[in-house]
C-alpha cells in the first residue's frame, strides 16, 4: 500500500534502465520505506530531476509511455497526475506513440516563413518524414531552420549537421565578440591565451562589495529585454543572509529573431561560466543553473564539456581558483515553451513542475528558485561583467551613451544581405545597422524590433538611436536586439497573423486574459484578412489588447499584443498594402 | 529584509482611508470596507491562483492592473476597484469566458457578464471548449465544456484539502485541460472519491450525478429545493454536512466552506454515502424464502 497510486502501467527496460541511470538517490527505494519516511516529504530533494527525466524518456523511445511516466513519477514520488501534467507541457514531449523515424521540426515564424520553409516542410514531407511547424529555433541567421529529434541518438540542430561558419560582425568596437573568431570553444586553454579568467581573478582580489559597487558604476542592464540594474539585482541578493542562494544563465532564448545567446554558448562557453562563477562568489550563492533552451543540442553539448573541464581546473567546485569560495554549475534543458524564458516560469520548470509564471511581487531576488533569493540575468549580460572587471568602469562606458552604456548585441534577419549577430554601440541608428549589414534585400517595408514581442518601425523612423532611452521615448522597444527585415516583397498581414499565431501556440494557458486573449486576437486578424479592417474589428482588436496587457500574469500576455498594434498605427495593414 | 514591517498600515480604496493589518489581501481590506469585488478563481478555503483575473483592480503607481484576491496591501497604495480602466477589463474577462464555455450554470457569472455589459455577439465563430461530458460512476460528472480552469478542483484534490493529486492541468495554452494522467478514466485514478473538487466548482462543470441526471430529465425545480443541515453520522470527527434536496431527495451533500472543522470539504463517507437516509420505496413485504 503506497500513499501514491499509480495505474498498472510497467516499464520496458530501455525505460528502467533510463530513468536509473538518472536518479542513484531517489527518494524511497523500497515499497516500505514510503511508511517510515513519507515520499512526498522528500519529494523537494530530487523533484528538479523530473525534466531531465522524461527528455531521458523520450530519448529512448521516441515518445513518453505510460508505463515510463510511472517509472518516473514513482521514481521521484510525484503524483502521477502532475508528472503528466508537466510533460504535457512542453513540444519536445510526445505522449502517443509516434511512427518511426525522427521527427523534424521546420520554423515556421516570419524570417524561415518567408524563406523557403513551407517548401522545405513539403519537401520532408514528400521524403515521408515526420514534421513539426514549430515556433521560431533561434537559428533567424540560416533560414529555414531546423531541428532534428532523435530516437536513441543525439538530437541535431543546425550547427551540428552543417558547415557553415557562425555570422558575426563587430562594428567599431569589439567587446562581447572579441573571442569569437580566434576561440577555440571548447578548449580551456584557448580561452586562458584570450585572457580567459583574468577577470574572475580581479573579482575574487576585489570582493563582492566592489564588484558590485563596479556594476553599479557601470550602468550595466539585464539584456534580456527588461532593461533592469544588474548591480541592483546582484546587490540585494548579496544582501540576503538566507543560504542557499542561487545564479541563473536564462539561456532559453526563444524570442522569435533572437539567436545571441545561442552563438554566446556555441563560441564562447567559457566567458558564461566565468562570469557566472563571479556572480556566485561576489554575491554569496552557492550554486549556478543554466537554462538553455532543448533545440541548442551543440550549445549545450560545448557547455557541458566547458563545464567539465572547469571542474578538473578548479575553476568550479570547491577552493575555485585557489580562493576558499565554492560554486557549482549545472546544465538543465527546457523542451519547448517559450513561456519558460520568463524568469518565474523557469524556476517553476527547473523545479518539475508546470512552467507557469509566478506572480511578482515576490520578485526573484527574494524569493526565486526553490523559493531562494536568486539572481537571474541573460548570457549577454554576463559576458558584459567580464568586460566591466577586466577594462574598468570608464573605458565600459567609453562606448553608447551615459544612459544606456556599452555595447549591444543585435540578431539581424529576414531581408537582409549578410543576416548574422551584429555588435554595435549603443545610439547606433537602425538605418546604420542595417548598412552595416549589407543593406536591405530589396525595397524596404518594415522592422520589427525586439522579436515577436516588440514592434514595427517604419522606414520613415530608421534613424531612432538604438538606446534604451531613446526607443522608450519612441514607443519602440529593443527588446532581446532581434531585428527582422521584411521588403516589399512580404505580406504583413501574413507575418502578424504567424506572430499572434505564435502567442497562441505559446500562452501557458494559466490567466484568462493571455489563455484566451491570443486565441481571439488571431481569429479576429484573419478575419480582418478575408475582409476590410472593419471599425468594429479594430476596436475589438484593442479591446483584446488591452485587457491582455492590463491584465496577464506576465509579460508573455502583456506583450502578446505589443507588435499587432503598433502594426495598426503604423497602418501597416491598410487596404493598398499587398 | 530586515526592517521591520509596520503591523497596521492604511490605504485609500475607492477614496475611502481603510486601515487593515499587514499582509492584509486587497480583496480582503475592500470586503471589510464594504466594497465588493468579483472574484471566480478565489475561495476562501484555498490558496488564491490569481488566474481568472476578474478581481483586478487599479493601483496608482502600478503600470498593469494587479489582482485582489493575492496581492497585499502596502501602506499608502492608492486603490481603484470600479474604475472605467478595470470595467474594460473585467468585461473582456466575461466575454473570453462567455465566448469559449457554457456559463448557463453559473448564475454569478450571469450576473457579472450582464453588470459589466460582455457583449458576445462581437466575435465571429470563436473557438471554444466543446468538451463531451465525461461519465465514468454513479457519483459525479465532469463537464469539461463548462471549465473555466480556474485551478480549485486540481487545489482543493492536492495541498490545500485532499493531498491526493489526482489529477493536474494538462497540456498548454487554450488546450489546456484539468486531467489525470494520460487522461486515466477516474475509477482506474488515484481519485478517492471525496468530491471536494465538486464541491468548490464555481460552473457546475463538476457536478454530482444526481442533480445531473434532474437536469438532463428536465426535471430540476430550484423551487422545490431545500437545505438542511445536519452533523455527519459516520465517525467521531462531527461533521457539518448541508443536505440539499429536492422533494426530499438528496440530490447533493456539501459542508460550509466557513465551518471550524471542515473548511467546506468532506470525506468519501460524508459526500456520497447518503443512500442509507433514503431506503429504496419499494420494502420486501414477506421474507426472501427462495434460497
């Protein structure tokens, strides 16, 4: 008699064997134990093993059985029920059994839309592949892009089934790039001659205290879109007495047109590690996670070997570089929500359970993962720490402007001549970048700014400075820095109607106004496709918008709305536009 | 964190001062004033989810509206909880519902949709939930087309009353949908059949057989309806159970949600296992001789 029940369902031994390998210490190994130490009692201990379990499932079969669930879930001691729930959740998850073969899943968001996915879908199809229409890969730079999900072999993204080199420019001032062309990625000692760890160095002389008090001085903001004071994120949680604390890499980048964190992790691995080690002994906390998202196989991959080899170096672990602070480093992979990239989701999805925002206030820096003061920044982020402890604060802010300082980097794609990861200083002007990049493939029509959750620009604003202050006073957003180029040539009707679509496919589906405002909002744009932009469609259509931004958990429904109107403003689907 | 919060603090809601204790939900201070808001996913008996977002109010200072029903009050927030901003939004709230699920159940959700005017004639062959109704016992009913996933049946079935977790959220987005694992018909499930999630549906989508089977037969006459309360006869615990009946038949058994003991929810035993009150009319006559 156990105080969980599970359904008769058993596992083959691929399953057993899976879910062994994973868990040495599961809660309870015997049926009576459950009497003497209660399962559900440890159930936090080993809960967060719960994702890495079913991509371990879905690996060996190609599809999460009932039988392996059950596996797991006992395994865990979770209640089945919630086990389902949260495989459920994610795409890379099947929970029927699949034909054979592996499973391609084709972009199917504007820039890969518009170049050439649907014949290359048509084209696996024909081949008699299985295909999946997923939401952008973050692989914007080489359209159309894809993923392959393996069975009993590894998964395969593009950068690991192609030869093309990575796209990256600097413009005047290289800083967060400059490794890339000469680094070897995965090798500690490339990254040592690139001047690697000289600054967790400085950090572990200088202190937390002055390490912080640098960030603050430098005027460094959170990257990921948000725009927050990293030293004012890295000062409270130091300030927290409370142990264990934790440092997160939101690594799960799915913006639609952002693919920087993914050519942080593939090239420059290191530079995260580092920079993470610096949050974790300047603040206190004891341990790292990063979050990458489940499509970046090579970016994962070369992290898990940098990791590795950090370890054997005592650059992670106990006495870190001879100093007495300690900081360890692990690796966990989403499987396909974009809802995950917000911070309380993706605690919430580490922990193993439904990745479903939280809602703030408390913010993460009081209450974060496992309910511990947590600090949480983007990749890019961090690699602008390096740049702070080992150039200063005055040559940092030597580049952008006294608001917004330092350098930026920005996803170029769509209709562009050399799409790729551009850096450029902060005030740089649109129309400089997209000169930088070859110029426009084509007449110009619009920009979106920001990914799926940005806006419009006309050609008319191409000379807004890209500073934070400066798109504020615009109405604009930079957003993640993804910046997608649509010619003449392309339908916006049909770009909005993939973003809303995308909104829908990714709401988590807790709040009201985000489950079912996404729904209405693109039923309501393709009816204004079939007809004219009747007054009463628009008004509904602000009507959603609203109660969408007013009123949504997080800031996937509050900005779910953000690109359809200022498309509206901008007149952008006016009867005369194609 | 280590300042000490002031024990009583003051806020303006609707501008009226309201001084309320420290950790005092905005919800909680605007009822002790009087001031009533709409709530659909908030009880009393559970963990607010702050899901369906019908209680949101405006809060100067804040760039989004912020839910009553979780959100504390904080000394000298200033309170907005009828203003036009959140009338549009409790509107669309209503019309979102009303336009993907059957409310005809939910008599306070009528009153809402007509009070903050949802009008769901403006939308054009909306998706919806059409759910069949899921039978599996003699016991109750799951009309999942009437689900607005408002989380307290998966609550009131996990930590905050029953600790069985039968069953979850499951999937994502507007394909979300309350379920056991693989979908696991319910008597085959961890479910014990306490009824708990019944007795906190807010639509009827949860719905004991009985007043089920009324319904469907056309026989449901709120009129000859009546509540009577009783203690529970099974065991020491002492149980506060409300008997509802119709023509005194049992048609449900529920406990108040405000009750010391219960907090509104039962046992297997006190929910369902009433059918001894209600001997079968037709009574054996002359002893059974035929074995």
């Amino acid at each position: 008699m156990s105080d969980l029940k599970y359904t008769d369902a058993t596992p083959d031994s691929d399953e057993r064997e899976a879910v062994d390998y994973l868990v040495s210490d599961p809660p309870v190994r015997r049926e009576s134990e459950r009497w003497v130490i209660s399962g559900l009692g440890r159930t936090r201990d080993t809960r967060h093993l719960l994702l890495p379990g079913l991509h371990q499932l879905q690996n060996v079969k190609g599809w999460i059985s009932p039988g392996g669930l059950n596996y797991l879930a006992e395994t865990l001691q979770i209640p089945a029920a919630e086990a389902y729930g949260v495989a459920s959740f994610y795409d890379l998850f099947q929970l029927e059994e699949p034909e054979d073969g592996p499973l391609h899943h084709v972009c199917v968001d504007p820039v890969c839309a518009n170049r050439g996915s649907g014949s290359y879908i048509e084209e696996l199809r024909s081949e008699g592949h299985r295909v999946h229409e997923s939401p952008c890969l973050g692989q914007c730079e080489r359209p159309p892009a894809s993923f392959v999900q393996m069975t009993g072999a590894e998964n395969q993204d593009l950068t690991s089934t192609t030869s093309v080199d990575p796209q990256f420019f600097s413009g005047a001032t290289s800083r967060l790039l400059r490794r890339f062309r000469t680094n070897a990625p995965t090798r500690l000692e490339s990254y040592k001659e690139q001047g690697g760890y000289e600054a967790l160095k400085s950090a572990i002389e200088l202190g937390g205290t002055r390490v912080i008090e640098m960030l603050l001085d430098s005027g460094l903001t959170g990257r990921g879109g948000a725009a927050f004071p990293t030293g004012v994120k890295w000062q409270s949680v130091a300030n927290h007495q409370s142990a264990p604390k934790y440092v997160v890499a939101n690594a799960d980048e799915s913006e639609p047109g952002t693919f920087k964190d993914r050519m942080i992790l593939e090239n420059d691995p290191f530079a995260l590690i580092e920079a993470m080690t610096i949050a974790g002994i300047s603040t206190g906390c004891e341990k790292g996670w990063i979050y990458i998202r489940g499509e970046y196989t090579t970016a994962a991959d070369r992290l898990a070997r940098a990791i590795a080899q950090a370890y054997s170096a005592q650059l992670l672990g106990e006495a870190i570089a001879g100093s007495s602070a300690s900081f360890d480093l692990e690796i966990r992979q989403g499987a396909g929500a974009y809802i995950c990239g917000e911070e309380t989701s993706l605690f919430n999805s580490i922990e193993g359970f439904r990745g479903e925002p939280r809602s703030k206030p408390p913010y993460p820096t009081d209450i974060g993962l496992f309910g511990q003061p947590t600090i949480v920044n983007n990749p890019e982020t961090f690699l602008n720490v390096l740049e702070i402890l080992n150039y200063g604060v005055d040559h940092y802010r030597s580049a952008g402007t006294p608001d917004s300082p330092g350098t930026k980097l920005f996803c170029l794609s769509g209709d562009i001549a050399r799409p790729g990861l551009y850096e450029a200083d902060f005030g740089i002007t649109l129309r400089e970048l997209l000169s930088n990049a070859g110029g426009v493939d084509g007449v110009l029509q619009t920009v979106l700014l920001g990914g799926a959750a940005g806006c419009f620009v006309s050609p008319q604003q191409l000379d807004v400075p890209l500073t934070f202050e400066d798109t504020k006073s615009h109405d604009l957003t930079l957003g993640s820095g993804a910046v997608m180029v649509f010619s003449t040539e392309v339908s916006v009707r049909d770009v909005l109607s993939r973003l809303a679509q995308f909104f829908r496919d990714e709401s988590c589906g807790q709040c009201v106004p985000c489950r079912i405002g996404t729904v209405r909002q693109h039923e309501v744009l393709l009816q204004i496709g079939d007809s004219k932009a009747d007054v009463e469609n628009v008004a509904l259509l602000e009507d959603i918008a609203t109660v969408m931004t007013d009123a949504s958990i997080c800031g996937l429904g509050q900005t779910a709305a953000s690109a359809v109107r200022s498309a509206l403003t901008l007149g952008l689907l006016d009867e005369s536009r194609p | 964190m280590s300042e000490l919060q002031p024990t009583e603090i003051a806020i303006s809601i609707n501008g009226t001062t309201v001084s309320v204790d420290a950790g005092t939900t905005i919800l909680e201070a605007a009822r002790s004033a009087g001031v009533e808001i709409p709530t659909l996913c908030w009880a009393s008996n559970l963990t607010p989810v702050n899901a369906c977002r019908l209680c949101v109010v405006e809060m100067e200072g804040s760039r989004n509206l912020v839910p009553a029903c979780s959100r504390e009050c904080e000394q000298g927030s200033i309170i907005h909880t009828e203003s036009e901003r959140v009338a549009l939004n409790r509107k669309m709230i209503l019309e979102f519902l009303d336009t993907t699920n059957d409310l005809s159940e939910s008599t306070e959700l009528q009153e809402f949709i007509v009070r903050y005017e949802a009008d769901s004639s403006r939308y054009t062959e909306p998706s919806q939930m059409k759910d069949a109704t899921k039978i599996e016992d003699d016991l109750f009913v799951r009309a999942y087309d009437r689900c607005v996933l408002c989380y307290k049946c998966v609550e009131a079935c996990g930590d905050d009353a029953q600790f069985t977790f039968a069953i979850s959220m499951a999937g994502r987005g507007f394909d979300t949908r309350v379920s056991t694992e693989f979908d696991t018909p319910l008597p085959e499930s961890a479910c014990v059949y306490c009824g708990n999630c019944v007795g906190v549906c807010p639509t009827n989508a949860l719905q004991f057989k009985k007043e089920f089977d009324l319904r469907q037969a056309a026989q449901w006459e709120p009129e000859r309806q009546k509540t009577t309360e009783t203690i529970c006869s099974y065991c020491g615990v002492g149980c506060t159970l409300e008997l509802h009946t119709q023509d005194n038949e049992i048609y449900k058994v529920t406990s108040p949600a405000d009750h010391s003991v219960t907090a509104g929810h039962l046992c297997v035993k006190g929910r369902f296992g009433w059918q001894y009150v209600q001997p079968p009319t037709r009574r054996p006559s002359s002893p059974d001789m035929s074995s």
